[in-house]
C-alpha cells in the first residue's frame, strides 16, 4: 500500500473565467422576484430586470435608470397609480416625506398584488432590497379572518336565539370530562356567569332532590351509549325558586366507537306547567311581555340596519328579516296570549260541566321555593315519574301531570 505524505488540492480560479461579481451579477438579474440596490444618497446603484418590469408607462417604456432617486421614484409611483388605493391615505403623503425605510415594508399594488420589500442595510450605507409577491398569503389571511368573522357572527346569532327561545346547552368531552355551558344556561339555572360550570357533583345539586337520582340514571344512560328520551326535571335556582326544564341529549362516538362527546339542551318551560295550572284566564306575566319586547325590538333594529347599506342585496334581506322579526312579536304578543285566553276560557267552561267537584279541586303553584334545609328526598312532593306521549313530549305523573288530551 503506498503511503500518502502529502496533500494538494486543486482551486477553480474564477478569474480565468469569469470574475466573482459576474457570477452574483447574473443571478441577481436572472431571478424572478425583484431586486434593487440604493446608494448612500438613496438614489439607484443597480436593479434587475424583474424590478423594472414593475415601473413602466402605460405604452411599455421602461421609467427606471441608475441614479435615479428615491423620491423621483416615489413621485412617479404617486401620479401613475403603482399603489393601490389607501383607505387611510398614506399613499397621498408629500413627496418630500418619501424616505427608504430601513426595515420590512408591505406594499399593495394596483393589480392587487401584495408585495413585501424585505430590506438589507449594507455597512457602507447602502440598502439592498427584496421584493416577494405575498399575494398568496394574503389571501389565505383573509379566508382566516373571514372564518373567524363567519365564526363570531354564528356565535352570537346562537347566543341570541337561545336567549329568545330560552334554551341552554351544553357540550361535555367525555374523554376528558370538560365541561362547556352556552350564556343561556346561566340564566336558566341562576349561575353567575363569572362562576366556571358546575362539576358532576355540583351538577346534580342544582336539581330538585326528589329528581336528582332519576336524572342521575338518565345521564350515566346517555354516556354509556343507551338511548334516552327526552324527560322533564325540576331545578332549583340559588334564591330558591324551583323551575321546569325540558332536557334532551345525544352523544357522539369516535372513530373507534367509544363515547367521545356529549350535547345536551335544557328548556326552560315553567310557563307550560304555570298555564297547566292556571284556574281563570290566561294572563301573561310582564316579566315574560317584557322579554319578549325587548328581545324583538333589538333584534328588530340588529337586521333593519341592513336596510340602509348601499348593497341592494342586503337592504333586501334587511327589509325581509325585519318584517319577519316583527310579525313574531307581533303573535307573540297580541296573537299567542289571545289564543291562549280563548283556550283557557274553554277549560273553564268544561271544568264547569264536569261539576263543582272539579272546579273546587286545589291547585298547586308550579313555581316555589324550597327551603334549603329540607332533607333531600323527605319533601311534600312524590319524585314525579315520567312517561311520553308519541310526540315524545314528557307527561309527568300526579299533580303536576302535563295534560296533552285535545279536549283541555
């Protein structure tokens, strides 16, 4: 084997080619994005050809040339329009306020391109910069921010119409037992929305005691995967006032058929036991007419300032939404409550046939109080057990029991 003592290496000298600078020189030129070099003096060293394609007169002739300065450069991008135009007005800044920035700049261009001048000071008091066509990611920035703003909007519809139709719900990861209540539900159970939800154990005490094993059952059912119907419980709010809900579920599965997620509404109709309930006419509560006034009229003037936008489209929609918006105030406060004295007149009068047995029969308040020191399971009222009509509506058993029959 022969022994190697010494090294030598073989350098490509360039200059018997062609000289270093060339080399840059050419690629420089040959690129696509477009480059430029500024004196000390901002005034133009050098530039490529992709950097002069970008300022030419509208018959093709070329505008830019060595020496040329930054504020000749900057005035003829004023009068001809390179810039798009600026809601904000800083493309009609003074000429003589033009500096070259020494920094990033973002610019948009009159064809719509956006364009960032990335900008390199050299240690001789030169500025090199760099022109990338960012269109691309500006419009993936405006697909995001339009979703995220589709996003807000369905939100805020959804809290709307939940407080309209006095709806909760809630959503539950059963992987990790979060637990996400909407605004509504805070209302419906008395919560200080500044409170975080209720734990399971927290949960289950904001029921009535007589119904916290029956929705106990009905919730281990639905995490489990068992199909459950929708049911009626009573809760009790922080002051202790007993309400009715109207409760629904379902869950949903991943991909390995496992329990991963569960939704659930609650809906507030204590005004359907109340009505049940009532022995004269039909009477809306003022909280109620209150409500339902002030929840229309804001919606009504959220979609009639539509109507004065200079789309004719959504004028259009304006004038629809606020016609429909007002014609539901307008039943459910003249048309609903009248109908439902003519429905309450008709009880009474068939109360009145079956005899004085029945009109004299007592009747219990639907919405009480319940005294925070009552052992829970020992109060006055039988743990009510539900069965459903082939609606699915709940029907709940004893004095309490929602009647569904045509004839009340």
């Amino acid at each position: 084997m022969r022994q190697i003592s010494s090294y030598s290496a073989t350098v490509f000298d360039l200059s018997s080619h062609l000289p270093m600078g060339h080399h840059f020189r050419d690629a420089v030129a040959a690129i696509r994005q477009p480059f430029v070099v500024y004196d000390a003096e901002e005034r133009l060293a050098a530039f490529n050809a992709a950097f002069s394609d970008l300022h030419r007169e509208p018959d093709g002739t070329r505008v830019l040339h060595p020496g040329m300065s930054f504020q000749d450069v900057m005035e003829w991008r004023l009068r001809t329009g390179f810039f798009a135009p600026d809601p904000e007005g800083a493309g009609h800044l003074p000429a003589a306020e033009y500096r070259l920035a020494r920094g990033d700049v973002v610019y948009r261009l009159r064809d719509g391109r956006w364009m960032f001048v990335d900008n390199y000071s050299l240690p001789d008091g030169r500025l090199a910069c760099t022109w990338s066509d960012i269109t691309a990611v500006k419009q993936a920035e405006r697909q995001l921010w339009e979703l995220s703003e589709s996003l807000r909007q369905s939100q805020d519809h959804l809290v709307r119409a939940q407080r309209i139709a006095q709806v909760g719900s809630i959503e539950r990861d059963l992987r990790t037992d979060n637990l996400r209540w909407t605004a509504e539900m805070y209302q419906i159970f008395g919560r200080d929305p500044r409170l975080p939800p209720p734990t399971r154990a927290e949960n289950l005490k904001l029921f009535h005691p007589d119904d916290r094993a029956r929705f106990a059952e009905e919730l281990r059912a639905s995490e489990e995967g068992r199909t459950t119907a929708p049911a009626e419980f009573r809760i009790v709010r922080p002051d202790g006032s007993i309400r009715w809900i109207h409760h629904e579920s379902e869950v949903f599965y991943d991909d390995a058929g496992k329990p991963s997620l569960r939704i659930a509404t609650y809906k507030d109709v204590t005004e359907i036991h109340e009505y049940r309930e009532q022995s004269g006419p039909y009477k809306m509560s003022q909280a109620t007419g209150v409500a339902v006034l002030v929840d229309g009229l804001t919606t009504v003037v959220g979609f009639g300032s539509l109507m004065i936008a200079n789309h004719r489209g959504l004028q259009s929609l304006g004038r629809v939404l606020t016609l429909g918006v007002s014609c539901c105030m307008f039943t459910s406060m003249i048309m609903l409550p009248a109908l439902l004295t003519w429905m309450s007149r008709n009880r009474r009068g068939a109360e009145d046939e079956e005899g004085p047995a029945t009109r004299s029969r007592p009747r219990k308040s639907v919405v009480r109080r319940i005294d925070e020191a009552e052992h829970p399971g020992t109060g006055p009222h039988v743990a009510p057990k539900a069965s459903y009509s082939g609606s699915g509506f709940p029907l709940v058993s004893g004095a309490n029991q929602i009647n569904t029959s045509p004839s009340r």
